[in-house]
C-alpha cells in the first residue's frame, strides 16, 4: 500500500531526527521540529514556532520552494476524514484572509489526523 499512497500523494510521517538532518540548517535559534511528513517530494514540518513547506520544483528536483507559516498567520484550518472508499483524510490551511486554503495536504489511512489537528489546533487556538 505504500507505493499506491505515494502515487496518490499520500503524506506518511518521518522522524524529526531525520528532518533535523536534512532541514536543520532552516531552523532559528531555540526551533525544534515536533512533527514531519513527506508526500513523494515534498516535505511540511512542524515546529514549535511555524509551519515549513518544502516544495520540490521541476524535474530534475534541483529548484526547491521553502515557505514558511508563523501559526500566528493561520486563521483556520479543516479536517477531511477518510470514508468507507476514500482511503485518505484531507488538512486544509487557511493563512489571514485568503478565500482558498494556502495549504491542502492528504495523509493516508497509517497518520492520525485527529493528533495532527490536535497538534495544530494547539499552536493556532492554544
């Protein structure tokens, strides 16, 4: 199932020690990353401090995208969960006063997106 997730653009989670590794040199002082998912290329971390989007652009991967979320901007935020045929539940981000959401992520069936919304809910809310 793992293939036809990354197919589908699924986001699985990976290890904040990994991500530290990898995306360390992103960071400011006192940051620490709580919170990782890949989706085929692209990467979205959370920290104690902001929401981190890595987009790899073109084919040959070498242009990358890095935006960056203070969870102060994050106005809203929505949960799709999965039904009976749709294999994925769906995170929507909506940053000040966009109509559409700045960010639409889906996790497949092995995340808990009740604890990511948890999460989220935490730093927007909290």
């Amino acid at each position: 199932m793992g293939f036809f997730n990354k197919i589908l653009g699924n986001a699985s989670e990976v290890s904040s020690e990994k991500l530290l590794e990898k995306y360390g040199r992103l960071l400011c002082e006192n940051e620490q990353i709580e919170l990782g998912f890949k989706l085929i290329r692209d990467t979205f971390m959370f920290t104690n401090k902001r929401l981190i989007l890595i987009d790899v652009q073109g084919l040959t991967g070498s242009k990358i995208e890095y935006k960056s979320m203070p969870y102060k901007n994050i106005t809203r935020f929505s949960l799709e969960t999965a039904g009976t045929f749709d294999l994925d539940a769906e995170l929507k981000i909506w940053i000040s006063s966009e109509s559409l959401p700045s960010v639409s992520k889906k996790f497949n069936n092995s995340i808990d997106v009740y604890e990511v919304q948890r999460y989220l809910a935490g730093k927007v809310v909290g």
